[in-house]
C-alpha cells in the first residue's frame, strides 16, 4: 500500500471552488469517502460512520466564518462530542455513550459548513502513541497496513493520508496530532494551548489538552485553524528570505534514524539556500524541566477530570469500572496508576506553578535572544515500526528503546509549555515511509507559525518537483 505524501489533492479553498461552479458536491465527496472507507476498512481507521452525512451537507446552514468549509468532509477524532455518534473515547465502557450535545469546536465547523463524515479510531483513552486499540482494532499506517499509525489520532491521520474525508480533528496531549501525522506524511497542528474551546471532549489533561486540526496540506490546517479559533484576519504570506530559524541540536536531533537525520539535513540545506538564517543554540535545561513538567500533570489530571466527565456524561459508570473494562494493556497501567493516586497534589503543584513555568520562561528566553520567528526539528526520531514489534519497544539505531518516550520525545515540550507546533511531510522515496518535521513559535504567534510553515511546504514542494 502506498500513497504519495506531496499533495496531488486539491485544497479547500479549490474543492470550494469547484462546489460554488457546481462542478462537485458535498455528496459526491461523501460518496467518494465512503469508498476509500471501504477499500481501507482493514486499516481499522474508522469506528463508526455518520450515516446522515449526505442528508446534513444539503440541509446545513452556513452562519459563521462566511462558510469557508461548506461542503467539505470531515472525520473527527472519537473523544470529541458529535451530537448523535457515539462518543467511544477508544475505550470498551463507553461504546454506548451517545452525546446529545457536539463540542463547541464541531459547532464551528458545522456552523462554517463542514459535513462531519465518521469518528475516527484512536490509541485507548488518547494514552498512548501507536493506536494500536485491542477494543476496536490496531489502526494500519497508511502506508504499510502492519505499521503503526502514530497516536493517539492515528484513525484521523489515516483517514486523512486515505482521502476517507477531506480534513480531519485530532487531539494533542503531547504530539497526538503530530505524531501520527508524520509517520502518515500529512500534516498535524497543535495550536498554542487554550486557543480553541475545549468543551465536549474526553480529556486527560486540561493542562496540556488541545484539539489539533490535521489536513493534507499546511493551508488546510491554516483554513481548520481560522473555523476553530474563529479568526476573522488574513495574513500577508511569509518570505522565507530574512527569516531566522534556530536549530536546537541538542535533545530534538539526539539518536535519529539515518532516514530522519537526512531528510531533515536536506531541507535545513535549502532553507539556507533561500536566504534563511539557521540559528544554532540550545534550550537551556530543556530535558530537565520537560520530565518534572510532563507525566506529574497529567497523571493528576486524569484523576480529577475523569470521574468529573463520567459523572457527567455517564453517571452510571464509575471510574473503577471504566477502568476494569480498559482493554489496552499499556493504558490499563497509567490508569492504575492515576486510581493509586501516585502524582500526589504537591507534586502537581510543583510541575504546574513552578516548573512549567520554568519551561515557558526558557522557551521565551531562547526566541527572544535569537531573535528566531521558529525552532525546527523531526517531529519524530524514527519512522513508523511494525504493530507487533512496537507494543513495548521499538528498535533505533540497532538498539530496544521504550515506544512511548522515544515517538513523544520531540513532541512533548512544546505540548508542556503550550506552544504552537507544526507537522509538515518531507519527500519520500517509493519504498520508504514517511517523515515529518516539526516547527514550533512562541506562544501565541500561531497564525505566524502557519504562515512560516506554508512557505517550508512551497519550498519542498519546489526541491521536490525538480
């Protein structure tokens, strides 16, 4: 199985396009997705279809954002409410729970136009990194169906790289919506943290939690992010001359597959050769303060947050036996471990008040004295790794390394410190699978950061078609 991650698909504004001359339908695009569902329904990308898809995409009016998405399919992550799906969060004791209510981020692609298509398969409970869910069936890379999707969205990403809808929504605790990006050669978006609603999800950590918009291209993650942020400002595009851009070697470019090293050697090259300033410098204590932010935050949270959203959504269903029924072996472990109250509050107060803040303060030092608009790094250190090779540990350079920690590695502190973050497909060879790179922005500079990563795509696109 393979698939071109150049985009030889059309955008949205060009499907828009097409639909205002009425050249294509919404329907036909449902129809078409259903078909690649079909075709790819070993993939396990999908749990549940919306079946009202073509009776929503005639009868939906547009009434925000001067309906940029009308008509265009959309697959959402399956831990984020869709009025009237079921809402499985990946795990067995909420396949029955059906929301009455969407998230207010589905109310503004809805309201925008966009026709929600299917829910997608993700790692159980978002905690974890592989998607591979014994409840619902290992989610297959999109380019080697016995390959690890990436998680915890890989059903959006492999729905997406299989063109089953037009975009997609994950969520990013920590490189979910990166990750399975990458290792999919689509792009994944995590928006600086806070700058989307963040009702009408499953969530683990109000902290770190954040819906991610995934496309096949960095305007369609541009276009997602404009619906879900409800911006109403268009930018001017970036030149790529002038531009200052660090390079933080040490930790994100430590231990990489030759593969990954290479493709992101390369663009680093033409990127200089396009009159960009690649700063060199590291983040100081950045490993550090990474580990005593990441895990103690959400361990805590979960905690909290999870008999609070069972008690609302579902009141018959107690933690504990959410937790009995778990069928991920990996998550059933995190989750003992949150039942056992390991993170205890002083330890979260410490992560939470002093030391993420000891992060965001690094992040903004290291901007700001090189004065860089982006860092840039491999979104991930290797390539995807066989389903069932990869339960545990995964090889790297001819040596067994945890999964979890070794994909989330370059991911994590951007998700900690809440900053936005980009994943965009470099070129890949017939026989290899796909690699990302990562750029992240200081906080609150996301609309900057799309605008920077659609002028890194142009170039590749440019090297890549000569």
């Amino acid at each position: 199985m393979s698939f071109s991650n150049q985009s030889t698909s059309q955008t949205i504004i060009e499907l828009q396009q097409q639909i205002k001359a009425g050249q294509l339908s919404s329907e036909v695009l449902i129809q078409q997705g259903r078909a690649a569902m079909e075709e790819h329904r070993s993939l396990n990308a999908i749990i549940s279809i919306n079946k009202l898809a073509g009776e929503q995409a005639s009868s939906t009016p547009v009434t925000d954002n001067r309906g940029l998405l009308t008509g265009i399919t959309i697959v959402v992550k399956d831990n984020i409410h869709v009025a009237g799906l079921a809402n499985t969060a990946g795990t067995p004791a909420l396949k029955n729970f059906i929301p009455s209510k969407s998230a207010s981020v589905i109310d503004r692609l809805q309201n925008a136009g966009a026709v929600i298509v299917a829910k997608t398969n993700l790692h159980e409970l978002a905690y974890g990194i592989t998607s591979d869910n014994p409840a619902f069936g290992p989610v297959g890379n999109a380019f080697r169906a016995n390959y690890i999707a990436g998680g915890s969205s890989g059903g959006t990403a492999v729905a997406v790289a299989t063109k089953m809808a037009v975009a997609g929504l994950g969520t990013d605790t920590g490189g979910s919506s990166r990750i399975p990006a990458a290792l999919n050669g689509i792009v994944g978006f995590r928006p600086s943290t806070g700058r989307y609603p963040a009702d009408g999800i499953t969530s683990i950590s109000k902290t770190r939690d954040t819906v991610g918009p995934m496309a096949r291209s960095v305007s369609d993650a541009a276009l997602l992010d404009r619906v879900l942020s409800n911006t109403t400002t268009s930018e001017l595009p970036v030149e790529l001359k002038g531009l200052r851009i660090g390079v933080p070697r040490q930790y994100f470019y430590e231990n990489l597959e030759p593969l990954v090293a290479a493709k992101v050697e390369t663009l680093l090259g033409h990127l200089e050769a396009a009159g960009v300033r690649l700063v060199n410098g590291d983040i100081e204590q950045l490993a550090e303060l990474n580990q005593r932010v990441g895990f103690p935050i959400v361990l805590f949270e979960t905690g909290e947050q999870m008999p609070e959203y069972l008690q609302r959504f579902t009141p018959d269903l107690s933690m504990k036996e959410l937790v009995e029924q778990i069928a991920s072996p990996d998550v059933r472990e995190v989750m003992g471990m949150v039942m056992a109250k390991q993170i205890s509050a002083e330890d979260y107060r410490q992560a939470l008040e002093i030391d993420r803040p000891k992060l965001q303060a690094a992040f903004a030092k290291h901007f700001q004295q090189h004065r860089i608009d982006a860092i840039i790094f491999p979104t991930t250190p290797l390539t995807a790794r066989p389903i069932s090779d990869s339960r545990e540990t995964v090889e790297l350079n001819g040596e067994r390394h945890p999964t979890f920690a070794t994909y989330i590695r370059n991911t994590d502190p951007a998700s900690n410190a809440g900053l936005p973050a980009l994943s965009i497909p470099l070129p890949i060879g017939e026989s290899q699978m796909p690699v990302g790179v990562e750029i992240n922005g200081p906080v609150n500079t996301d609309r900057r950061l799309l605008q920077i990563g659609k002028a890194i795509e142009t170039l590749i696109h440019q090297h890549h078609n000569k």
